[in-house]
C-alpha cells in the first residue's frame, strides 16, 4: 500500500467538510474552526473530559467489534471519562456512551470532535479531520503499515503488536487499545491508566 499523499488528504478531507482542509508545513491537515458551527455541548458532557469514538468503517470497510468499544468504553467511564459516539446510520449503537450522534451533518460532527480530548476509530478520513483540528488519534487498523500519514500524536494500534484476545472478536485487543488511549491522555496532560 503506497502512502496518502498531500493532495488526497486535502481532496477526503475537503469533501466531507464541504469547505477547503489546507495542510501545515509538516504535511498535517489544518481545518479552519471558524468554518464549523457552534455545538454546546451534547448532554451534561463535560468535552475536556470526554473522548469521541467513531463507529464508521474504515476505508476498506473494516470495522472493530461493538463488544470490544463497550469494554473500552467501561475502561474510560471507570477513570471519569466520557465518551461521545459518532458514526453513520449503518453504525451499531454503543449501549455505554453517553451520548449518540450517528446521523448528524459532517460539519457538526467535526465540531464535537474539536471539543473532545481525542477521537478513537478505524483508518477513516475523519482521523484527518481529528488531526487537522489538533486531537490526538487513536487509530485501530489490521497493519500499522497502511496508516499513513502519521503525526507525533497518532497513536495506532494493529494486529501485529499483540496475540489475539479471541477468534470472535478478532486480533486487536481492547487493553491494547486501551493502552494507546491512555499513552495519549498522557501526551495531552492527563494520567488515567485504562
């Protein structure tokens, strides 16, 4: 799999928000928030103690098990961490997290994800997204190779890093996983071990 380039970052990134996504000199996506609408925060969320998981598939189709985010999420709440779902109305439900939005507008999403602490999913655009508005990104993907770009705050986690925790659930555990979400709580000032 070759490496995403510039222009493809900023062609994803730029179709979903429906306005232009420019790139830093580093390569990383820059989204302008002013471009994004004012969202109060959903519930009685508090977003700078809330993470963002989103349910949609990678770009290959892949997704991680609903039973394997419901641990995770059980391991954020158990340190006082929120969770926020966001996906697409295809996504399963995640029973635990507090909040649901799997049908709002790209904009409004992107919006959340600029609130919250970090966003968590599979190998989608919206890791760009989540980038581009400076969160650390937790990324689940079957090969650590495929994901790239790459920033100082991309934290991904792939089958090769670990045995598998069960045949039904497929290769990547829930504590490694874990294990990148609180390397990155880290990173941004925050000790919760998950």
């Amino acid at each position: 799999m070759t490496a995403i380039g510039a222009e493809e970052i900023v062609d994803k990134s730029t179709k979903l928000l429906g306005f232009q996504v420019t790139l830093d000199d580093s390569g990383r996506p820059m989204v302008d928030v002013a471009k994004l609408p004012k969202q109060n925060p959903p519930g009685k969320l508090n977003m700078k103690r809330t993470v963002v998981i989103d349910t949609s598939p990678a770009n290959d189709g892949e997704q991680w098990p609903a039973p394997r985010f419901e641990i995770l999420i059980a391991n954020l709440d158990s340190v006082g961490i929120s969770v926020l779902q966001l996906g697409n109305a295809s996504c399963t439900r995640l029973l635990r997290a507090n909040e649901h939005f799997l049908k709002d507008r790209a904009d409004k999403r992107a919006s959340y994800i600029g609130q919250a602490l970090l966003w968590i999913g599979m190998d989608s655009a919206w890791r760009f997204i989540a980038a581009g508005l400076g969160k650390p990104q937790i990324v689940i993907a079957a090969d650590k190779g495929r994901v790239t770009p790459s920033w100082h705050d991309t934290f991904v986690v792939d089958a090769s890093s670990h045995a598998p925790e069960s045949k039904a659930l497929g290769p990547i555990s829930v504590t490694s996983v874990a294990t990148a979400v609180s390397d990155a709580l880290k990173q941004i000032g925050i000790s919760a071990k998950l």
